[in-house]
C-alpha cells in the first residue's frame, strides 16, 4: 500500500487540490463557473469554466489569461491500496440559491467525460468509468467515476472539459466578447426563476467499493 501520509502529484493543474494524504485519496477537484444567463420564456443553458475563487484564505497561483486560466475542469482520485477492491467517485448538490431566492427547476449535468492516468497516454489499460450523472434533485448522490474491481489503480484524472473520445470542448464568444466552453457540465435554468447571483455547494465522496 501507499504512504498514508504522502500527497499525491496532479496529473494536470486542478483547482482546488485538496492535500489528502493516504492510499485511496481525492487529490484534487474543481469548482465550476457559469457566466451570466439571460432569463428566457423557454429555459437557457449555460456551460461551466473553471471556477478560480479563493479557498482558505489561498488563491490559484496560475493565471494565463485565456479560457480556464491554466487549469483543469476535472478531479483526480488515487488509489495505492494494492487490493484491487475497487472505488467509487461520487457527487451531491445543494440547492442553487441567492440569499433569500431559489433557484426553481435547475438541472446540473455531467456528460461521460474522458479519463486519463497520463496526460500524454492515449489509450489506458484499466481505467475507471466515467458515468453520466443529472442532478435534478438537491442533495441526491450519484456516481460520476466508477472502479470496478482490479481496475482505477494508481492516480486517475477525469476531465470535464473533454467528451468520451478526449476531444475537448469548443470556445466560444458571447454578444458580450466572452469566451465560454460550449459542451460538458452544464447548467439549465427553466423560466420563472429572479435575477441574481445564485450559488451551490457540491460535495464529493470516495467510496472504498464500486
């Protein structure tokens, strides 16, 4: 087994990392960003970007200026059991809310995504699997990264901005000269919601088990 009390290395930059120590760890996992959406009569979508907000008092040290600023949308799960028992990565969400105001209806969504063990491998032997997950209720957990039993050994990154097959995601401009993703996780705001800078809080968990 692993040293349980060693960090893991990122296979990419992700923010946040989260410095566990141990033999089956979340190193590291993202926040997501939506920029503003414009309240229709039929519902919008938007597409998440990193969220480069300060943690603990720490800022991201990285800032190239483009696109998610030098990071990953993604998580990254080690595990150095040696037991080959398998694990799974899953996923709560809250409620979206702005003080006072909800969020009615909105709908989070994660589309299979890629995985790696090495940022320059293409094809991987083993690996866990990515699963579609739609958050539609808060605070239900579901699966988003799946080890079967001898498989997701050593450290695994799953990247959001990224489909199935690796292709990354588009850019594209906004009316307002932005720069947003158009694919991956993504958020759906039906009509009838208010204006405002609504927030949720996703917790994460690493099951011993698939």
């Amino acid at each position: 087994p692993g040293d349980p009390n060693k960090t893991h290395e990122l296979i990419l930059n992700i923010w946040h990392p989260t410095k566990h120590a141990g033999s089956l760890t979340i190193d590291a996992v993202t926040g997501f960003y939506f920029s503003d959406i414009t309240l229709s009569s039929y519902g919008e979508e938007a597409y998440a970007i990193v969220a480069r907000d300060e943690i603990n008092g720490e800022k991201p040290p990285i800032d190239t200026g483009l696109g998610d600023r030098g990071y990953t949308l993604g998580a990254q799960v080690t595990d150095v059991r040696g037991t080959g028992a398998g694990w799974t990565l899953t996923a709560s969400v809250s409620e979206f809310s702005a003080g006072e105001k909800k969020l009615k209806g909105a709908i989070f969504s994660f589309p299979v995504s890629a995985v790696h063990s090495d940022k320059y491998i293409e094809e991987e032997e083993a690996p866990p699997i990515s699963k579609e997950a739609i958050f539609d209720t808060p605070n239900v957990e579901l699966p988003l990264l799946v080890a079967e039993a001898d498989t997701g050994l050593g450290s695994w990154l799953i990247s959001f901005a990224t489909d199935d097959r690796g292709v990354n995601y588009p850019w594209v401009m906004d009316k307002n000269g932005n720069f947003h993703r158009y694919g991956g996780p993504s958020l759906y705001v039906p009509q009838g919601n208010l204006a405002g800078n609504y927030v949720a809080a996703i917790t994460w968990s690493l099951r011993d088990a698939p």
